[in-house]
C-alpha cells in the first residue's frame, strides 16, 4: 500500500531550471471529439486523455517552487460537465509569503457546423476568493462545455514553500488513459519519497543533471525523476474504508534533510526522541500540560478528596472533565485557546479538552499521558519516521495496574475506556515523559446489539407481544447519539421502528453510560385476514434491522476495515394457533470464516404450537485483507438469504 524510500542528493543548496515538456496546448484531434465512451470504464462520466505535471525550482530570486500543470479531459455524460469548473487552492503564511497563479490557459473543444470550434477563457472569468487566514482559492470554469466536448487546462503556479515539494495523485474520481509527474530536485535536498496505492508505475526513472541550478553564483546538479502511471482506473470509496488517502495512488515527498552550499546542514526529518523533546517545550502542548495541572487544581482536589482508588479517581476526573467542556468539533493536537481560556469558556477543541484531561490526570498522581494519532478520514501515520502534521488529534494514554486506557473527553456519550470509531485508526504514539512509542488504537468495546421478540399469533391473525433491544458498546453509543439528534424518545422510536405500532414503548439506562442502552415495547400486526388464510407466510426477521450486504464488487484492492467488531443476535418466540403447523423447518446454518474472523448461526426449533428462531452474527477481526475479501463477502451474501427466508404456515386438514 505504500512503499518508501530515501533519495540522498550529493551536492549542495537547492533549485532546479527544469522547464515544462509538457504536450503542446491545442492539439484535439476529431477522433478525442468522436469518442463516445471510454471502453475500460463504460460507466465513466469523463475521462482524463493526457496528464502532466511538473515541478522544479528556480535560478531567479526569489527561489520559488514553481509547478506546471496541464490536463485534456474527454465529457462523457452530464455529470462530467462539472469538471470544466476548477478550484485551486493557494496556500498563504505569515507576511508576505503566499502562493500565487502566474498564468492559465484554458479552452473547451466542440463539434460545431460540422468543424472544431476553440472557446477560450476570458481572464476576467477568473477570480481569487480568500477563503481563511491560511489558504485562497483561484476559481474559473471553462466555457461551453456540455457532453461530448474536450477541455483542456494549463495553469503555472509559483509558491514560496520551497520546503514543501508537491506531491502528485496520479489517481482521481475519473479515470485516465495517462499521467504523468516530473520532479527536479536540488542536489542539496535530501527527500523521503512515498509510492501509495495498489496501481503500478509504467515509468519510474531518474537521471543527474550537471549544473541544473545556479543562485547566486553557485553551482548545483540536480535529480530529475519522472512517474507515469498509464490506464489508471477511477478511484471508487467503498463500505468500511479509512481515508481515501491511505489508497489513492500518489507520490508524496517529505524533506528529510537540507545541506547548505557553506557545510552546514538542517535535519528536517527528526528522530523521535528529537520530536519527543519538542512537542515538550511547545507552548500549545508541553507547557499547557505543565500550567494544566495548575489551572484545574482547584476543581479536581474536590473531587478526588479522601479517594484512594486510582481507578475511581481516574473514572471521577475523567467524568468531571467531560462534563465541564463542550467540544466545538474542531480536531488538532495541539490547545488552541490554552487549557486556561478553554477551562474558564467551559469549551475547546480536542486539544484543549484532552490535554487538560491529561494534566488532571497527573495531577492525581496517575500514571497518564497523551497519545497523539491520526484519524480514520485523515489517513494513516508513517511509522518509519516522525511527521507531525500526519496526526491531528491527542487523547489520554492512561495506565493502572498493569492495564491500559485510553480516553477521550470530547464526547458525553462516551463511557470510561472508550475511543470515539473516529480515533480507531493503526497505532497512534504515547509521548511518555522518557521515551514515546507506538500503541494499537483496538477498541474496547464491540458494536454488540440483541433483539429479544416474545411473540403470540391468534387464529384471527392478530401477532401481539414484546420487543426487547439491547445495545452494548458502540452501537450504544451510536443509539444514544441518535437519541439526543432526535431529541426526543417517542421521535427516535418511530424513526427507528417506522410503521410498528408501539405501546408502552420506554428507554432504559439512557444516561447511565454503564448499562447497555435497552428499547422495550409492546406491538401488534394483522399477519393474515383469518376468512380467506388457508396458509401464511411468516419471517421472523421482519422487526429487527436487516443485514445487508455492502460488498457488491466482485474484487476489492483494498481492505475492510470495520473499526469494532460486529455481533448481532436475533432470538424469536412465536407461539401461533394449533389449526396450523409449520410446512418445513429449515435447516441449521452454521458459517464460519478463516482464522476466525467471524461466523453466522441459524437455527429453527418447532415444540409444540411454538416455534423459536436463533440467529447469530459475529465479525471479529475488524480488519480484513483483500485476499480475505471473497470469503467476507460470500459470508454476508449467505446471511443476508437467510434473512430473506419465510416460515410456512398451513392449515391442517
């Protein structure tokens, strides 16, 4: 999924004259104008004919990055007309450094009469939109653009972040017949160099340059590469993915180390104990941790008064702490206001919130620190060296008697122990206060639900009796949530159960995060018009939440990642009149996967004028290979006919 490597340059300081190779801008042919669809991807709404780009840095000071693109790009269906509108980002930092767009060219290709007709963007059909503090956004669309029509693109950008060399996703949403990236790096920047995604390089070569680059009166070779990937396919999200960025095939460069045309040199890529001794000193993280301590003496000194139980003091502290703030969904690491202007506000981003739980924590005198990760929709970290800004979140790494927490106090319905799905993401790395290392983000919990229906059939086809639905875990979580989103019981059960008719419907243990969530009603249906029913159909699963199966796709490059694991147990009692009987039991059905990574039991039992029907779904590894795909995806293909499954009645003569 992702391969690295290190490119170590020779010489000295940093820039490259590399100029753009690109193909000419014009050059559609009718056949591109001709083309209907694309044969590889007959579904495709557009796609990509020719892709280039390239990067390089210049003699002329200032020294800016300079990244040249340019794309032709065949409409095939309306959706795709939308792709003629551009937005591009421009990163902006303090003073005067901000990127900016030196020149674009952009024009859209018809048949028109018979010939080719060239409409050209206008410049003043261009615009600048300043978004934030930190980034704008250059937006244009190309004119007269509807299906069948050929757009090309050619913009040149300059950026003072020579640091930051850009990266290249020879993979998008369309797909495309080719592209390609040229990358011309001084010799005196050191890189690590990362090839994500499944999609092999048709081209991976590189080459010196003597000479390349000349500021002020220095000389420097360079190296160029150039990637080019060719018949790329669409990238397609599916059920149970992390970050798309974790997939999509791309090159990404990180600086790991900078030599100047004096001697010197800057290590950029540090080792941890380097990062660890940072992040110690940083006035967002380090420090508040050491002023937190103080700032929350005065609340937690009452509440832990006279305990000599870590663990109470810890579940005290932890529920003080998530009760006081009100997170304003805003992720980072880092204390944006400081834990003192978060604690008085009562409110923060998840840096404030959790790092404060951390200084409470070892204010108590607990064995805790934070572990800081990267989230499921941002991607997963490289753990072959330190990248900061790869994670964008810190929670509570706590430790009592030989047994691991881990805790987060930005969400009330979150009980003691328990990682929001969000965090459940590879490892994420504890800064203890001698050393850091890496700990597995597992849950704590399961997504557990078990549906108990206690039910009567009379001769009149009247079906009576109780519902019973527990929810453990995450799916607890996730229930209590919904409550709260609905804001009121009755609405959230009628949401849940649309078109059952309820009485006494109630909801235990709602605020007590301890207890399983659990849903009691009583119902009643009309199964069948006693006058005309010589024999009915019956499936016992008609009140529960059906199991669908989300792995359509006959092959998967990438794997299922669950989060949690699953467990769903279904239990069934019908008592029904002794003028029918059940045609055919059907028969057991037990499932297994390999290595056990889950199962299905089914069973039907018929005693009497009772019939008791058992149903047992378990997934228990909560990441599975694409090699493991076919066996996950038959697993729920038979469930899921299971599920559709009716029980027979007759009459009996």
């Amino acid at each position: 999924m992702r391969t690295v490597f290190g490119i170590a340059f020779v010489a000295i300081h940093f820039l490259a004259t590399a100029q753009s190779d690109s193909f000419p801008f014009g050059q559609v042919t009718y056949r591109d104008l001709d083309m209907k669809t694309y044969a590889k991807d007959t579904a495709a709404i557009a796609v990509v004919l020719r892709e280039e780009g390239d990067t390089h840095i210049e003699d002329a000071d200032p020294n800016y990055l300079v990244f040249h693109y340019h794309v032709k790009i065949k409409i095939l269906k309306k959706a795709g007309q939308a792709l003629a509108d551009f937005v591009i980002p421009l990163r902006k930092g303090d003073g005067i450094y901000k990127e900016a767009m030196r020149s674009v060219t952009a024009s859209s290709f018809n048949f028109e009469n018979g010939t080719m007709k060239e409409t050209k963007l206008n410049t003043k059909d261009q615009f600048t939109e300043n978004s934030s503090k930190y980034r704008d956004y250059r937006k244009f669309a190309v004119p007269n653009v509807r299906v069948g029509s050929v757009i090309e693109v050619e913009y040149t950008l300059e950026s003072p972040f020579k640091f930051t060399f850009r990266s290249w996703e020879f993979q998008s949403d369309i797909p495309k017949i080719s592209s390609a990236y040229k990358a011309t790096i001084p010799a005196n920047y050191r890189y690590n160099i990362s090839l994500r995604g499944y999609l092999k390089l048709a081209k991976n070569e590189s080459k010196i340059e003597r000479d390349c680059y000349r500021p002020r009166g220095y000389s420097a070779e360079c190296t160029v590469m150039d990637f080019m990937m060719k018949d790329v396919p669409a990238f397609k999200e599916e059920e149970y993915m992390t970050a798309r960025s974790n997939f999509l095939s791309a090159v990404y460069f990180e600086l790991s180390e900078y030599l100047y045309f004096d001697g010197r040199k800057d290590k950029i890529t540090k080792e941890w104990k380097d990062v660890e001794d940072e992040m110690k000193k940083q006035t967002n993280f380090g420090v508040q941790l050491r002023r937190g301590e103080d700032i929350v003496d005065r609340e937690v000194k009452q509440i832990i008064a006279g305990e000599t139980d870590e663990l109470v003091k810890a579940r005290k502290i932890y529920d003080f702490i998530k009760g006081w703030y009100h997170w304003n969904h805003v992720y980072g690491l880092w204390s944006d206001l400081g834990i003192k202007k978060a604690f008085d506000a009562k409110t923060g981003n998840i840096g404030d919130i959790n790092l404060s739980l951390v200084a409470a924590l070892k204010y108590a005198g607990l064995n805790a620190d934070p572990i800081i990760l990267s989230t499921r929709s941002n991607g997963l970290v490289n753990e072959l060296y330190p990248v900061i800004t790869e994670f964008d979140y810190v929670a509570a790494y706590l430790s009592i008697k030989d047994k691991v927490y881990l805790l987060d106090a930005t969400d009330p319905f979150l009980s003691f122990g328990m990682l929001p799905e969000r965090c459940l993401n590879g490892k994420g790395r504890v800064l203890g206060e001698k050393q850091s290392f890496w700990y597995d983000l597992k849950p704590s919990e399961k997504n557990r639900r078990v549906s108990i229906f206690n039910l009567k059939l009379n001769k009149e086809g009247l079906l009576s009796g109780t519902v019973q639905v527990s929810h453990f875990g995450y799916s607890a979580l996730n229930e209590r949530k919904n409550v709260a989103n609905e804001g009121d019981e009755k609405k959230y059960l009628s949401s849940e159960y649309p078109g059952v008719t309820m009485t006494q419907p109630h909801i235990d243990n709602l605020d007590d995060l301890k207890k399983p969530l659990s849903i009691k009603f009583e119902t009643e249906a009309e199964l069948f018009d006693q006058a005309t029913a010589e024999n009915f159909l019956f499936n016992p699963f008609f009140l529960d939440e059906e199991i669908k199966n989300h792995f359509k796709s006959q092959e998967r490059l990438y794997p299922v990642d669950f989060g949690a694991p699953l467990e769903q147990t279904v239990v069934m009692i019908l008592e029904y009149p002794e003028e029918y009987e059940i045609t055919e039991i059907p028969a057991k059905v037990g499932l297994t996967l390999p290595d056990a990574g889950g199962r299905y039991m089914y069973s039907v039992q018929n005693v009497g004028h009772t019939v008791t029907m058992n149903s047992s779904f378990t997934i228990n590894k909560t990441v599975f290979s694409s090699l493991e795909y076919h066996y996950l995806r038959e697993l729920y293909d038979r469930v899921v006919a299971v599920q559709k499954t009716d029980l027979v009645f007759k009459k009996k003569t």
